[in-house]
C-alpha cells in the first residue's frame, strides 16, 4: 500500500482503475496485464484484491453498478414527491451515473458481450424490479398497470438507448438531449 493512503482510498482507486480498463476494453479485451498496469499493481498484487482474477473484477462491478443505479437512477422513484418528479429524479440520476452519457453502464456492456461470468437472471430480475417501480409512478399519474409497464419500458428504452447512441456518435449530449426531452413529454402529460 502506498504510504499516506488510507486502505479504501486505495482499494477504491483500484476499484476505479479496474472499471475504466473494462468500459474501455470490454470483458473480453480487458487483459490482466492491461488491468495490472491501470492500476500501478502488478498481476500477483492484483489477485490479493481480487482473488477471483478478472472474473471476481467483473462481478465486483456489477455490484457496485447495481447499487449506484439503485441510489443514483432508482432510488428516487420511491421518495416522496409527485410521480412526474420521482421520473424525472430518475431521469436526471441516469444522465449524472453515466457522467452525463460519457460513460457507459457496465451492466449494458458486459449483456451486450454475453460475459461469462454473469448471472443474467439475477441482472433481468433487477431490472424487471426497477422497471415496476416505475411503472408505480406511471400508475400514480393515471395510467392503467399495463399502459404504466410499458411506459416504464419505453422510457428504460429511451434512456439506454440514448447512451449507447452517444457511445457509437462519441457524442454525450445525444444523452442529455433525451433526458431533456423525456421530462419535458413528462411535464406536459401531467
């Protein structure tokens, strides 16, 4: 450990060394020499903090993901306020967990590359969780359970869907464009 460097400052900075080289590189092309030389450690260093290797990385990620979209993006469907807010809430936590579409979910990435290592049950079962939990709000502005599930899927469309367009065009406002959009179509419905 470097001197003067508290032991979760360091693990996080490893943690963020190791994310970058995966949204990067994903699954497949993140090396454990190219992981090792992100974070300044060398491979037999690496495995002290991971012990997994580069499996126990990814799946490390992907809980650290799952609980910032659950405090960032999710988290704010359940709080007080009207329906249109918490949506909105939750569209502006979307835009500020991708650094405002400069970053990809590393969730999406490692579905897209049908990452070994990934339980994609328990992925799609959180999703079909949050994906009710907006439809909860949907229902609160009136609408019907299956019109509010569809809602709720559009809008995770639309969301994700905007950011993987921003990747492909190297262009983050693409996503901030959406986001703008879809609350201004949610203020007006209201």
């Amino acid at each position: 450990m470097e001197p003067g460097v508290d032991r979760d400052d360091q693990r996080q900075r490893i943690s963020d060394a190791v994310r970058a080289v995966f949204l990067a590189s994903g699954y497949a092309g993140a090396s454990l020499t190219r992981l090792a030389a992100a974070t300044g450690l060398g491979k037999a260093s690496l495995y002290h903090y991971y012990p997994g290797g580069k499996a126990e990385m990814a799946r490390s990620l992907v809980r650290d993901a799952i609980f910032a979209l659950q405090r960032e993006v999710f988290g704010p469907l359940t709080r007080g306020g009207s329906g249109t807010q918490r949506l909105s809430d939750c569209i502006d936590g979307f835009v500020a967990y991708t650094a405002g579409g400069q970053q990809n979910c590393i969730i999406a990435l490692f579905l897209a590359e049908h990452a070994p290592v990934l339980d994609e049950r328990l992925i799609h079962s959180q999703f079909e969780d949050w994906c009710r939990a907006l439809a909860d709000c949907y229902e609160s502005l009136g609408q019907k359970p299956k019109a509010a599930l569809r809602s709720a899927r559009r809008l995770l469309g639309a969301l994700y869907g905007a950011l993987a367009l921003a990747q492909l065009l190297g262009e983050p406002k693409e996503l901030r464009r959406t986001a703008k959009r879809l609350k201004l179509e949610l203020r007006d419905s209201a």
